[in-house]
C-alpha cells in the first residue's frame, strides 16, 4: 500500500525552499552522499562519483512517483544550490507512520537549519498527510541529530542493540518518534507565544 503524494509539493519556511531533487544537483548530491564524514552514522553506499549521484536522483524520483517516499533539496530562500537534502520515506500506510531523514553539507552545520528543516517536514507529514505518527531511527554515536529531533519534540522510544548489519559490523539503533497531537500542540504554544511577543 502507497501514499498518492500528488504533484511534488514545494515548501518554504523562514530561511530555506525545499524541492524536488533534479539531475542538475548532481554534484551537491556527490558532495552529500559521497562525504565519508557525513554518511559516517548513515548506514548506506557512498556516491562515488557522477555516475551514482545521478543513479541517486533517479531513484528519488522513482520512489516519489511510486509513492514510497519523498526527499526534497533544501535550498536558501532565492538561491537554487542544495545546501542538503530531508525527506520522510519507510512509510506505514496502515500505521499513519513514516520515518524523517536530512543532512546538510558541513559548512551549514551549527545554524539551526536541520532543526527549520524538521519542523517543516513534520508540519506537512501531520498537516498535509494526515500522519499520526513520525519517527527518526539514529546511530546512538550521532548526538547532534539527537539534540535536533529533541529540540523538535521527539521522545526516545528504545535503544535496540545492534539490530543493524552494515559493512562487517553490527550497528546500535536508536528510534525518536513524535505524535501528531504533540507536534500540533507545541505549534500552537509557539504560535501563542510568538503572539504574546508581537
């Protein structure tokens, strides 16, 4: 069973756009998914080169017109360069469940953006799909992607000891999850205290 996403929506939140990934953001992709840093807690191939970048994007867009999953390019307000990429993807029609991911090119860590990027996605995964429930499976190792599912209002729902088989290695998972009244009910204090401050 799949999701009919429709056409690919386009968002926007206080600083980025996000849209459909394209073969013309090929060498963003490579500079993503071929970063050892930055796929060190993703358990997946390395783009090696042009060639898998592409094969990449195609997938993603396969996947979307499938329905099994949508991953946008995150781009700054008026500027068309990926900065990084977040989607929601594993989903559970039965369940009303989906799993979030997102990475961001080194140089745009420490600014909030994963954060901005996350609020968004849940906003339309409850909002627009009309989800009941998101989560985010993590490497225990990875704690600023801890802090940002935390500061989005994710709770710990277990630590599952290495459940995960990658490269000659098992691997700790740990799972965040966040319901839809709990992301409604926090949006609605941020809306009221952000009232309270105009």
């Amino acid at each position: 069973m799949d999701i009919n996403f429709g056409e690919f929506p386009i968002l926007e939140s206080k600083r980025l756009t996000y849209r459909q990934v394209t073969r013309d953001d090929a060498a963003e992709i490579l500079s993503l998914r071929g970063d050892e840093v930055l796929m060190k807690y993703i358990p997946r191939p390395l783009a090696k080169n042009m060639d898998d970048a592409i094969s990449h994007i195609d997938n993603l867009r396969e996947s979307f017109e499938k329905g099994q999953h949508i991953n946008w390019a995150v781009t700054y307000k008026g500027q068309n360069k990926i900065i990084g990429t977040a989607g929601l993807f594993r989903f559970q029609p039965e369940n009303l469940r989906a799993e979030i991911g997102y990475m961001f090119l080194a140089e745009h860590h420490g600014k909030g953006l994963a954060s901005e990027a996350v609020h968004t996605i849940l906003s339309y995964a409850f909002n627009v799909l009309r989800l009941h429930s998101v989560e985010a499976v993590i490497d225990p190792a990875n704690l600023p992607s801890e802090k940002v599912l935390v500061a989005n209002g994710f709770s710990k729902e277990g630590h599952f000891r290495e459940n995960c088989y990658w490269e000659g290695r098992y691997l700790d998972s740990v799972i965040y999850s966040i319901l839809d009244r709990e992301y409604n009910s926090r949006s609605q204090t941020d809306q009221a205290t952000n009232g309270l401050k105009a």
